[in-house]
C-alpha cells in the first residue's frame, strides 16, 4: 500500500476521476489526447456505412460456436435495464435465449444457447425486453458433429491485431499502431474469402501497466499512471470497470463491430492480453491483472466452449452461470476432418527452478493425448508463443538472447531468469507431434508480429526428420512501428540455435493474415502481407497470397 501512494504521490497531475473524464474528451491536452475516444461514434457509423447489415443500438457482436452451442458476446450503444433476448430460429422452430448480464450497467451481454442441431444455419434476432428489435437478424451456422465427415473447412489465422489507434499519413509515413480503419479493410480481406472461422491469436489489446525496460524497469508504465487503477479493489463495479472498458474498449468495439457476426471468432489470449509484456519482473500474472485478463474476455470476446475430448477439469475452465466454458485452452472442432487445439503459454506460466513450465502439466497432457488421437483427418497446434523462432525475449521456449556485445541472437551465453523447463516441455510437445505419422505436423502461431514459414527437422538431440514440423507465422494485424522485434531489439526474428530448422520464408515484418484450407487429402496455408511503407491502402482490398504451403497427408 506505501509503494501506491507513493507512486500517486509522485505523480500527482495523473487522477483517477481524471483519466475516466479526459477519456470522453473532456482532457485535451493530456497524453490520452493521443487516443481516438472522440472518434469512436463516428468509425461506428462509418462501418454501418459500409455494411448493409442495420446494426442498430448493437455495438458489437463476436460468436463462438461448436456442433451444438453459441457462445455470443455482444454490447449495446446504451444499457439496457432490462434483460434483452436472442432468438433462434430454423425453420418453424423457434428458441429463446435470455441474456446474461457480463458488467455492471448493462452495457455488456451474453447470450448461451445449447441443444443446437449439429451442421445447421439459423437465423438470429435480438430484441428487447419489450419485443423491439434491436437489430437486423443475421445467420450463424454449428459446426458439424465429430460423426460427421466434411470435405473442407477454410479458417482465417491472425495475431497482435489490438493497441491505441495510430495515424497514417501516407505511404511510408506514420505513428503508433495501424489506425482501427486499416486494421479493418484487413480483417474484411481476410473475411472476403468466405472462411468458415477465424483465430485470433494473442495481443488483443496493448495496456501494459509496468515498464519491462530501462531505469525503471518493473514501475508502473505511463498507462498505468494516466489509469491509475485501485489495485485493492475488485475490477468490476465502480471507477475500476469504468477505467477498464475506456482502456480496452477502443482496442476492440470498433474493430470487431458486427463485421464477424456470421463468423465464429476463436479468442487466444497472450502477454498483453494480461496488460503487461512478458518481463520476469511481472510473470506470474499478478492476481489484479489476472482479473483485468479475465474481465476483458467476459466483457468483450467469447470463451472457448465445451468439447467432449478437452479435460474438464483444466486450469481457468469453469461451469458456472455463465456456461461451461474454458478461458485459456480451446478447441475448433469440425466434424471428424479438423481438430485446433489453442493454448495460451502465459496463464500458467511457471518460473520455479523446480517445477518451471509454460503449461500446467494437465494442460501439456490433453495436448499430447489429442495429438496422438487418430479420430480426425488434420491436427493443428495453434499456441500463443511461437516454436521455430526467437527474437532473444526473456518469455520464449528457447535460451537464444542478444549478446551484450555484438548484438547477435547466441546461446553462448545465459539467458537470465529464463528456465530449462520451459524447453523441456516444448521438446516433449515437439516430439508428440513429429510421432504423429498419420496426419501432417503443423503449428500455426503469432506474437512475433510477422508472416512466414519454416520446418523443424529436429530440437536439441532429438531428430524429426522422418515427420518434420512445419511452422507457420500467420501475420500481425496492428503492429506499431516499435512493435516489430527489428525495431524494439535491434534484430530479426530468426531460428533458435537450439534447433534443427529450415525457412522457407524468413519472417517477414509486414502486417497480414493466413488463410488455411483443410481438406480430405490436404492441407493449403496461404499467407497474405502488405507493407504499409509501400502500398497503398486500395491494395488490401485485392490482396493476393505472397507464398502457400501445401501439406499432402500421409
């Protein structure tokens, strides 16, 4: 408690009743002046502009679903006192689903539907307590059940796709992240090719409370002081929920709108997702910042559902009111063709020198299991922290760090704090797959804000090279300009020495998305980028792929 008063003391000018007026626009001339609060209304109305779909007072809605469930996170121009209802229809049939209230004040929502007819596309509605629509309906459709057999499903990978709005000025001229318009003519590429889902892996938002470098490395950081959160008290309810939904929200609301109404959306959560970077001087995730984590999902992203081969029983997984869902480890399911397993390494993270681990060992254990499963044609591991590469970062599953000399990526010398467990674990998880002879051993992966693609042939001394892993980066969405590793740490992402490992395509630090096919026989990555000091804005809407990578199963 002294350490807080302290820090408030020294910075005497940063309120917290100031930050949650200066973030309506009513502070100009402060740092959060930066931040696009007063254009928030008009991207809404933009976006309605663009989109023939009648949003109505709905601000945002974001789906998740499986054979026989829809998870729907959604909020509203303004709250609502009474509970609103989601109604289902196919056919002459017709359920009803009343919401679940997921803040305080009634702005925020979720609707759980259950007893879904497998491979089905409904028709949905929103109203009112009274009956009054609140926007158009839209379609959603399950997926089909495990016993079902379907020829291809095609999902959009992406990553990093949140921080405060930047501003563009012109080829090769700008500040801070992708402004929100850019990051959505993205998305809405990456949507044009008609994919059946989409995973969203790490980084939603960008909010980090505490410095990870310089002289006062592990202080709060410049966001902290303007949020100036009460780190005593719970988030929801009061100046603390308020603080949290002005910080977040415009990282996400008007990204999303109701672009993705239609496509289920697969919410990874990574290191800024926990507002903080991944420092030794803040991991584990701090019990307040863990809360913050897990509000942010409640309020504005779904949870993974239920899937009947996924443990229970797993950290952070719950059956509550809310449903029976799972916040860091989640499956994509469809039929008996494609198994996604998503796994957030920062949860659990452990920096015991005994017991060091990026999962919990119940977690590594469901993987390993899956894995070695032989009830689906394709397999993917998609985890929040990359295998293949490293950029020298104290929290990687590698020992490569920048020598203090020449400024190289070596293992010749200690990485501090970072623990052989970590490696450990990541050689067995990398041996289950190299085993699995009857599908294609594949990893999709993000954070490293990049696109590219290399093969693991082996770790340590361990050899794959009978089954080689095929790695994938799958592409930033709003990278700021300090955000690519070239930049923040003076090199690029490259292999870890550790590894036995060929690139295809060096990471390439552009913004852009993957676009994956899985079919009978196949498997299709096609990676897409655009280079913001290069091309023009009307390139993204005819992007085309840069490089694919075709996977024929065994």
């Amino acid at each position: 408690m002294a350490k807080k008063n302290k820090l408030r003391a020294q910075t005497p000018h940063f309120k917290r009743r100031d930050f949650l007026r200066g973030s309506a626009g009513a502070m100009a001339g402060t740092w959060l002046s930066a931040w696009p609060w007063q254009r928030l209304a008009a991207q809404e109305a933009l976006l309605s502009k663009n989109d023939d779909w009648d949003s109505g007072i709905v601000r945002h809605l974001l789906p998740a679903v499986n054979e026989t469930s829809f998870l729907i996170k959604a909020s509203f121009k303004r709250p609502l006192k009474k509970k609103p209802q989601l109604q289902i229809r196919v056919g002459n049939n017709r359920k009803v689903i009343e919401g679940h209230l997921n803040d305080t004040i009634g702005e925020f929502w979720q609707f759980y539907a259950t007893e879904l007819t497998p491979d089905t596309q409904y028709e949905l509605s929103l109203q009112d307590s009274s009956g009054n629509s609140l926007c158009d309906t839209w379609p959603l459709s399950t997926f089909p059940s495990p016993e079902q057999t379907p020829e291809s499903v095609r999902v959009l990978f992406y990553t990093c796709a949140g921080g405060p709005e930047g501003k563009y000025f012109g080829i090769g001229d700008r500040q801070g992240n992708l402004p929100i318009a850019i990051r959505q003519k993205l998305l809405k590429r990456g949507l044009s090719f008609t994919p059946q889902a989409a995973v969203a892996n790490g980084d939603h938002i960008y909010w980090d409370l505490h410095t990870w470098q310089g002289e006062e490395a592990g202080q709060l950081s410049l966001a902290g002081r303007n949020s100036n959160f009460d780190y005593s008290a719970r988030v929801m309810g009061g100046s603390n929920e308020e603080a949290m939904k002005l910080a977040a929200g415009p990282q996400i609301t008007p990204l999303y709108g109701t672009t993705f109404r239609s496509t289920p959306v697969y919410f990874l959560q990574d290191d800024h997702d926990h507002w903080e970077n991944d420092s030794p001087l803040t991991y584990p995730v701090p019990w307040f910042q863990l809360q913050l984590a897990r509000a942010t999902q409640q309020l504005y992203y779904p949870e993974f559902l239920p899937d009947s081969k996924r443990a229970a029983g797993l950290p952070y997984s719950t059956n509550s009111i809310r449903g029976e869902l799972s916040e860091s480890f989640g499956t994509l399911r469809y039929g008996n063709l494609l198994e996604i397993l998503l796994y957030d390494v920062r949860r659990t993270l452990s920096v015991g020198a005994l017991n060091s681990a990026f999962l919990d060992r119940n977690v590594e254990n469901w993987l390993i299991q899956r894995t070695r499963s032989r009830d689906t044609r394709h397999l993917v591991h998609v985890p929040s922290n990359p295998p293949g590469w490293t950029a020298g970062k104290w929290g990687e599953w590698y020992p490569d760090v920048l020598h203090p000399e020449t400024g190289q990526l070596t293992t010749l010398i200690p990485k501090r704090h970072w623990r052989q467990g970590w490696l450990d674990q990541h050689d067995r998880i990398m041996q289950s797959l190299a085993d699995m002879r009857h599908r294609n051993p594949l990893i999709i992966a993000g954070d490293l804000h990049a696109t590219g693609t290399g093969t693991m042939h082996g770790a340590g001394d361990l050899s794959f090279a009978d089954n080689p892993i095929t790695n994938i980066l799958c592409g930033p969405i709003g990278t700021s300009i300090r955000g690519f590793p070239s930049v923040v740490r003076g090199v690029s992402a490259a292999p870890s020495q550790y590894l036995d490992f060929q690139e295809q395509v060096p990471p390439i630090e552009e913004h852009g998305f993957a676009i994956v096919d899985f079919e009978t026989d196949k498997i299709i990555a096609k990676l897409f980028k655009w280079d913001v000091n290069s091309q023009s804005l009307d390139a993204i809407d005819t992007l085309e792929p840069y490089h694919s990578v075709v996977l024929d199963r065994p």
